[in-house]
C-alpha cells in the first residue's frame, strides 16, 4: 500500500515558468512532509517542509503548499531554471515515528531552455 | 546541518563477494539510517542503526545479507554480503538532525555487481 504517491513520473517545463510538482497521501497521521532533490550519482538534497498545522511554507523561490482535506501537497518552483532538472521526491513522516520517512516514488523534473 | 561523507564512493564487485560501506558523520547524530536506491526506483530504507545495539532491519532485508554496525554516534558501516547482481544499487546513509524530522544524506556509494 503506497501511503505517499508521485503520479507523474515526469514533468518538462521551459525556463522561466513555474514548475508544480505533486504529492498525495493516504495516512492522516502524517504530521510533516518534505521535499527532496536528487541528481544522479548524488544524495538526495532536501529542499523544504511543511508541518500539517500550516498551509504554506516559503524559501527563496520554493513554496510548498498543503491541503490536508485533499491530503495533498504541492512544490511550486518559480522561475524555474535549468540546475533544477532533478528527480524531486516527496516524504511524510508521521507522529509516532522517529526521523523515520515514508517516500514518494519521485518526479523527474526537465527544464528546457 | 550535519556534514555526511561515504566510502568508498563507488566500486565494481564480484558476485558472490561482501562489500563494506563506511558513512561518517562530523557531528554526533542519533538516529542514522541506510537506504538503497535501485535504478529508476525510489528510496527503500535498509535499516535504522543503533548506537550500542542491533540495527532494526525492514521487511525484507535481514542482518546475514546487510550487516550494519554503530559504534558510535558518528559512524557506521553496512556490509553487502554475499552479493550477486540484483545489488547493484546506490546506497545511502543519512542521519536525522534538527527540527522537522529531516533527513540529511551522504553522497551515496554506487555499486555494480558483475
């Protein structure tokens, strides 16, 4: 049972625009969600979170967005530039765990110039 | 956050041969964890290593396969034991620091097994 789902395997965006990535999940005790980049050959790097009393959270041009009613998340990058082709991961983790993350199984992000 | 370093950072093993991975970590950490990536597939968690006890292992991997030591709480090593061409992956520690429940990687050991 995936309880964190990435249904776009893929995402091509131009240079310029604004990249959405999306996330849903099935565990209501998920009680904080996070971002990750990847490159290849590369750790994965993370990016933002976003605990589930907020709605919203805000770094640079990184905006994360949840909707606990839909139980779904979204990254917005804007604008969106080409060091940002990565495979994006999305991550929730629930109360009762200890740093422990349920992951998503990724997006490939393409930024066309 | 934590600075987190890996060796070796790649190699081409034999089957039926081990492999030792060393994560090192510049700050003391509790909890550290093991993770394999295989290609075009999303992060799976190993285990949880423990400092001063047995890992704890997810389904499907078992300490005769993957044997996992914390001596302390800046290092740990994992071992692909007995490997065979299914392990080809790349394997990544990464410890959990500060607020938020974050997770923080190494740079990853990428193995190919011929």
């Amino acid at each position: 049972d995936q309880q964190v789902k990435q249904n776009s395997p893929s995402l091509s965006v131009q240079e310029g625009r604004i990249s959405i990535l999306n996330c849903d999940y099935t565990n209501s005790m998920f009680d904080y969600f996070l971002w990750y980049k990847k490159y290849p050959a590369e750790g994965p790097t993370f990016l933002i979170s976003i605990s589930s009393i907020k709605d919203k959270n805000e770094d640079g041009r990184f905006t994360v967005f949840l909707n606990k009613s839909a139980k779904h998340l979204s990254l917005h990058i804007v604008p969106s530039q080409p060091g940002d082709s990565a495979v994006y991961f999305c991550a929730a983790s629930s109360m009762d765990s200890n740093y422990q993350l349920i992951w998503g199984a990724g997006t490939k992000l393409i930024i066309k110039p | 956050s934590a600075v987190i370093s890996q060796k070796p950072s790649r190699d081409i093993c034999q089957r039926g041969t081990s492999l030792t991975i060393q994560c090192q970590v510049d700050s003391q950490v509790t909890m550290m964890f093991w993770y394999r990536q295989q290609p075009g597939q999303s992060l799976t968690l190993i285990a949880t290593a423990n400092q001063g006890s047995e890992a704890t292992y997810e389904s499907g991997f078992v300490i005769d396969k993957f044997p996992i030591s914390r001596p302390n709480l800046t290092f740990s090593t994992l071992t692909v034991s007995n490997m065979s061409p299914e392990d080809s992956s790349i394997y990544l520690c990464s410890v959990g620091q500060g607020a938020g429940k974050t997770q923080y990687f190494g740079p990853g050991t990428r193995l190919l097994v011929l």
